[in-house]
C-alpha cells in the first residue's frame, strides 16, 4: 500500500468581526508532500472560497510564541473560556481577517504533516527538476 502523500483537515474557526464579534467559518487545512515547505488554508465565505498558502514551520511556531512578518501573523492566545487558541491574522490589499483556531486540532494537523515529512527532511521531497522547468516556464 502507498503512503499518503497528502492530507487535509476540516475545522471551524472563529472569525473576529470589525465589531468585536465573532461568527464561525468554515475551513479546511491541506498539506502535500510535493510542497513540504507549505500548507495550504481555504476559507468559505459563503459566496466564494479563499486559499492562502503560508509555512507549515510559521504554523507550527504561532503555536507558542508570537510569529510573522508581512501578509500572515500567527500567535497563541486563550479565549474567553480559557482554552487555547492559535490567532492568524491574514493582509492583502483587499483587507484584513483576524481568526482563531483551537490550538488542539491545529497541533493534531501539524502533527500528521510531521509524520508524513519530518521536519528538516523536506528537500529529499521537493522535485528540483520540476521547481526549475516552473521557474522557466
């Protein structure tokens, strides 16, 4: 039998609204081994579906400690029950989305994409002939 060479996973974070608020929305995280460095969140507003594709390692260290630059911040906080959360924080010209996760299914996920390319081992998956013929393209 193949081993996976993906994996996904189905949540439900809270969006933080303008006004404080917070509504559920629907996501779902996917990891792939032929792009070991990433992985890929899609976001259903409803009307549309959105992907931003960011590091697995910048995921798996807003876990515990503040983490970011640019277009996606990651950090661990509590909600109001106390319980773990992990806040990601996406920009684009477009606008800006605050959302939280529990810290638990987020950790869950990473460590599946552990267990599928430990970390440090993801050049042995990347396919440089196929990242060159891209970059020539």
């Amino acid at each position: 039998m193949d081993a996976p060479v993906s994996l996904t996973r189905a949540l439900t974070l809270e969006l933080i609204t303008s006004e404080g608020g917070v509504r559920p929305l629907d996501a779902e995280l996917r990891y792939d081994k032929r792009d070991p460095y990433a992985v890929a969140a899609s976001f259903d507003t409803g009307a549309t579906s959105v992907c931003w594709v960011f590091g697995r390692d910048l995921l798996a260290r807003g876990l515990f400690s503040p983490t970011g630059e640019g277009d996606v911040h990651v950090w661990p906080c509590l909600d109001a029950s106390g319980r773990a959360v992990t806040m990601i924080e996406l920009n684009s010209p477009e606008g800006k989305a605050l959302m939280q996760a529990q810290s638990q299914e987020l950790f869950d996920f990473l460590r599946r994409a552990e267990a599928l390319v430990p970390s440090g081992s993801e050049t042995m998956h990347v396919d440089m002939d196929q990242v060159l013929a891209q970059l020539f393209a």
